[in-house]
C-alpha cells in the first residue's frame, strides 16, 4: 500500500517537473487514486490506481518537453505510482520485464523496431530490453 506521505516523498527533487507540462494541472490526473475501506474494524484504507493513464494526464505528456527525463526518472527509481512520461506504473512496470513483445506496453502500437537487445515503439519512442535471446 502507498501512502500519500510516500508519495510527497518520490515527488521531491526533481526539479525538470518546472519543465513540465503538467505544473499547472491538477495532481489528480497524473496521480489518481481510489481509495477503499476494508470495512473491517480497523477501517484500513487502500489505495489503488487505474492501470493505464487518466486520458487528459495522457494527452498533457504527450506535449511536454521532459517527458523523456520524467519518464527516465520513474524507471530508474521503480517510482510505483503516478504518470510519468505519460506511462502509468503498471506500464512502467510491463516495460521494466525485459521481453520481446508484439504490442508497445505505452501505446500498444504494433509498430516496433528491433534493435537487437531493445525493441523501440515506432509510435511513441519508448523502449525496452528484450532479455536474453535463444
Ligand atoms: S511527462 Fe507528463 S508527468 Fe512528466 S513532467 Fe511532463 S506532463 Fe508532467
Ligand atoms: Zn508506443
């Protein structure tokens, strides 16, 4: 479970978020969480968050000029909320499985670009290790 205290926490220090497109936006859309109690006594709250990106949040990455450092940053720290670069945790999450893939975890676009060791979207310009080949 993440807390928002966790949250505050990851969005420090980043200092190319000035950069970025979403500074006037509402942090909603780029962190949307439900929150549900378990109905227990103890009244536990989790937290969850959609799989895939808020659309707008999505539309706002598209047209941000850090959206490479930001979504860099997200997967070099395993950040395991939020949008980044336009890219939901659960697809960082797909795109940090090295694996050959048929469709973009990002856009799903089919349009991909083997590199050898990578694979990179054609569409979105996210890329991905392929792991070890046999
Ligand atoms: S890529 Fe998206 S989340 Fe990242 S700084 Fe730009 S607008 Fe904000
Ligand atoms: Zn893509």
């Amino acid at each position: 479970m993440t807390t928002t205290r966790d949250r505050n926490a990851w969005t420090l220090h980043t200092d190319w978020r000035d950069e970025g497109n979403c500074r006037d936006e509402d942090p909603e859309l780029f962190f949307p969480i439900t929150r549900v109690t378990s109905g227990d006594e103890d009244d536990l709250i989790v937290e969850t968050e959609p799989p895939y990106p808020v659309p707008r949040a999505k539309a706002i990455c598209e047209r941000c000029t850090v959206a490479a450092d930001c979504l860099a940053y997200a997967l070099q720290n395993g950040v395991p909320f939020g949008t980044f670069g336009g890219m939901s945790a659960y697809q960082r999450e797909l795109i940090s499985k090295p694996m050959k893939r048929k469709r973009c975890p990002g856009c799903a676009s089919t349009e991909l670009i083997n590199e050898g060791k990578h694979e990179i979207c054609g569409s979105c310009g996210v890329s991905w290790d392929v792991g070890l080949l046999d």
